[in-house]
C-alpha cells in the first residue's frame, strides 16, 4: 500500500505536462491536415456597397468555439473582427469598422469564417488577414474598392490649331477610382496620337480626367473618347460628329472676311457714287432741258414770219435730238439702275455672309473665353493638386515611419517568437525526461510491486507454516498432557 501511495505522487506532476506535450501533437497533426482558402485573385467592390472576404477551413470543420481574427495590418489597432469563446470581442475592433462586421454564425460549424463588410470606403481597401489562434492557420485576401458613380464622357470644341488648321477636341470625365487611362479612337476604330492625360483628385479621392487631341479633316470625321479601367473592366466612351465647316474656318477666316469687308466697302463707295452720278446727270439735263425751251421761246419771239419753215425744221430736228439722247439717256439710267442693283444684292449677300461670319468669330470667341476660364481652372486645380501632392508626401513619410515601426514591432514579436519556441523546446525536453523518468519509475514500481507480491506469498507460506507448527506443537502439548495424566493414575 505505501508502495501504491508514491507511485500516485509521482504520476500528479506529469499530468499537466502530458496534457502539454498531447496538445501541441494535436496541433502539429491538424497543421498538416487542415488548411484555410481565402481568394487568390483580388476582391472587387464598388464604394457603398457590401462585400464578402472569403476564408474557409478544408477539410470543414466546426470553427464555433474557436478564437477567429480577422486583421488589416496596416492599421493600429489593426482588427477587423475578433471572435473568442463564442462571443465577438467588439471593443478590440478598429473604430472605421464598427457595426460594419460580420460572421456567417450559423456557417461556423461548416469551416466558414468569411467576414461580410458593409457599405465599402475607399479606405477600406487593402490587405486582410484570416486567422485561427488554435489552428495557427491563416490566409490573405486583398480588397480593391471601385467608384461605380462614373459619369460618361464629355467632348467639347477647345478652339482650332492654326499651324494644322485641325479641331482641337476635349474629353473630360469624372467620378473614377482607380485612376483611368483615356483613349481617342477614329472612325476606323484606330487609336489617335493625344498628349498626356491630366489627372485630377477630389476631396473624395476620386479621379477626374480630361485628354485634348488636334484632329484633322478626315473621310467620316467621326471620333471617340474612351475612359478605361482595365484592372476592374469597367469603360466609358462617347462619339462625335465633326462638320466639315469647322475644318474650313481656320483657312477661310481671315482672308474671307479681309476679302468681304473690302468688297462691302467698295459696293458701298461705288453704290454711292454711281446714284450721286445719276442725281447730278438728270439735274443736268434738267436744267438743259429748261435752257433750251427758253431759248427756243426767245427765238420764236425774235424770228421774223419768213423764218417760220427754218425754225420748224430746226425746232423738229432739235426735238429728235433730244429724244435720242433722253433714249441714250433712259438707257444708260436703266443699265446703272440694274448694275446698283446687283451690288445691292451683292452687297446684302455679302453682308448675309458677315453676318454669319461674325456669329462664328462670336462662337470661336466664346470657345476662346472658356479656353481662358478653363485655363484659370486648371491652374487652381493645378494649386490644389500641388497642395494635395504635398499632404500625400506628408502621409507617406508617415506611413513609411509607421511601417519602420511595424518592422521593428514585427522583429520584437520574432524575437519573442523565438523565446517562446526555445521555451516550448526547453518545455519539450522536460516533459520527453520527466516522461522516461516516469517509465523508470513505473517500472521500479512494477519491480516492487511484484517483490511485495513474492514477499507476501512467502510471509503466507511461512504463516501457514507457523499455524502447522502450532496445530504440532498444540497436539504434543495434548498429547504429553494426557500422558502425564494416564502417569499419574498409574502411580496412585
């Protein structure tokens, strides 16, 4: 029984450590048998919208009791969703995240641990990492956010290349994320050599683009903006129609209207000159007229009455004269009547034409004051973005310090890392030595155990012997007993 009592002693101490070494065995073998599957191509979401991070235990297995992680590492604190004991752990939660995480519970008992995000940010987008504590597995999945409010592109006239006298087109777009590349394409579907693409980012970090491209007169003048992104297929693209005037303004403006307004002028000089000239040419020959009835009268009156006939004749003569140059005269009248008529039409066509010319150098003014306002524009946003370029260089000085940080937090943690290995080594050790110690004792034990059982057999051996000797011993005495009675009658 003392024997028994120690052998208890010892075995208590070892307990534990069995209970050590039996765990991390287990863990060993699930390590090579189980493992998690999350996605090995990026997760695509559209801002506002709720996204699943997919992570999954294969073989399946029912994950409900264990402690769950999910973790962004570039944030501080960096969970997402930690799940321990049955219960999520909601103040360990990083604040951007709250009330936006979720498990499938009901699918934890099948190895399912995607995490449901919420309403997606572009803050949201990054690295995530599933993790199960017990397990010591764990994988990674990248979250990409997209803008889905992109508007279609917008194509304006920016004004007229004069070197080429080709259009200069603009195509603008806005609302992106990532930022896009944009393309001109002709009628034939073949790309058109643009400059490089201005970028601009918003107070809500998303893109705004815009591409100018020179074009020239073409067979169908048809063209196309297309605003891209290739990593997520997402396109946007609007067509034109370019009139053949437009081509034509740049050559035909300023030596047209030179031409016209000259033309406009001299119909005007001549005009006034030719009825000028017809005023003062009837008023002349008004006044012959009237000079010539007076002499006639005066001759008439001073004639003598044999004169008569001579006077008629000349008077007839003088008549038909006149006649023939007041025909001449009508004739050249009417003539000049219809040439100032055509420079009248002329010239109200003429002025038709300035007229739409003006309306187009009106247009090409306009298209000039909003290439001037758009330039205004684009050196204040060209400020804005410089400011903004200096803010990203401000963060990224301090994601780079926070990332110095996280390396030497990362070495610590290795270096307690490898402590703690060396300790479960060390552990190991102990546990493999108390564990041979054990046998050792078992086995003395056994050993003493089955002397204890020969030294009992040879105590019953030797009691049995003593009770024969007694029951011997006890028969003598009876039977010397009764010989000294059967003596004792005999002597009396």
């Amino acid at each position: 029984m003392l024997h028994q009592t120690d052998g208890l002693s010892l075995q208590s101490p070892l307990r534990p450590l069995s209970v050590l070494l039996f765990h991390l065995l287990l863990i060993h073998s699930c390590r090579g048998q189980s493992q998690l599957i999350g996605s090995s191509q990026p997760i695509v979401a559209t801002l506002g919208d709720d996204i699943i991070l997919p992570c999954h235990l294969e073989p399946a297995e029912d994950a409900l009791g264990l402690t769950l992680e999910w973790t962004r590492p570039d944030l501080n604190p960096r969970f997402v969703y930690v799940r321990r004991s049955g219960q999520e752990l909601v103040g360990k939660k990083h604040e951007s995240f709250e009330g936006r995480t979720s498990l499938f519970i009901d699918e934890l008992k099948m190895g399912n641990i995607s995490l449901k995000l919420s309403k997606v940010t572009l803050a949201d987008q990054g690295t995530y990492r599933c993790f199960i504590l017990q397990l010591g597995l764990e994988t990674l999945v990248q979250l990409v956010a997209v803008s889905g409010a992109v508007s279609s592109p917008v194509i304006t006239l920016a004004g007229i290349d004069e070197a080429t006298s080709g259009v200069i087109l603009q195509c603008e777009s806005a609302g992106w994320y990532p930022e896009p590349e944009v393309l001109w394409l002709d009628g034939e579907g073949k790309l058109v050599s643009v400059g490089p693409t201005e970028t601009v980012r918003g107070p809500d970090d998303l893109y705004t683009v815009s591409s100018r491209v020179t074009v020239e007169k073409r067979h169908s003048n048809n063209f196309t903006c297309r605003v891209q992104q290739q990593n997520i297929n997402q396109t946007r693209e609007t067509h034109i129609h370019v009139l053949d005037d437009f081509f034509e303004v740049q050559s035909s403006y300023s030596p047209v209207t030179v031409v016209l307004a000259v033309s406009l002028a001299v119909c005007i000089v001549f005009s006034s000159a030719v009825v000028f000239f017809v005023c003062k040419w009837r008023q002349k020959i008004k006044t012959k007229r009237s000079r010539s009835e007076e002499t006639l009268m005066e001759g008439n009156r001073a004639a003598p009455a044999s004169s008569s006939w001579l006077t008629s004749w000349n008077l007839y003569k003088w008549f038909k004269d006149e006649h023939q140059r007041r025909v001449e005269a009508e004739t050249k009248v009417e003539s000049l009547t219809a040439d100032v008529q055509k420079l009248k039409e002329e010239m109200e066509k003429s002025e038709k034409q300035l007229e739409t010319k003006n309306k187009e150098v009106e247009s090409l003014k306009d298209v000039l004051k909003l290439k001037e306002e758009k330039e205004k524009s684009e050196k204040q946003l060209k400020k804005e973005l410089e400011t903004k370029n200096k803010k990203v260089d401000s963060l990224t000085a301090d994601v780079q310090k926070l990332k110095e940080e996280k390396e030497k937090s990362e070495k610590q943690l290795k270096k307690e890392l490898e402590t703690k290995n060396k300790k479960v080594e060390s552990l190991t050790a102990d546990v493999q030595k108390l564990k041979e110690e054990k046998e050792k004792s078992e086995k003395q034990l056994e050993t003493k155990k089955q002397e204890l059982q020969d030294e009992k057999t040879r105590r019953e051996k030797a009691e049995k012997q003593v009770e024969n000797l007694k029951t011997e011993l006890q028969t003598k005495q009876d039977n010397s007993s009764s010989a000294s009675l059967s003596s004792r009658g005999n002597v009396q």
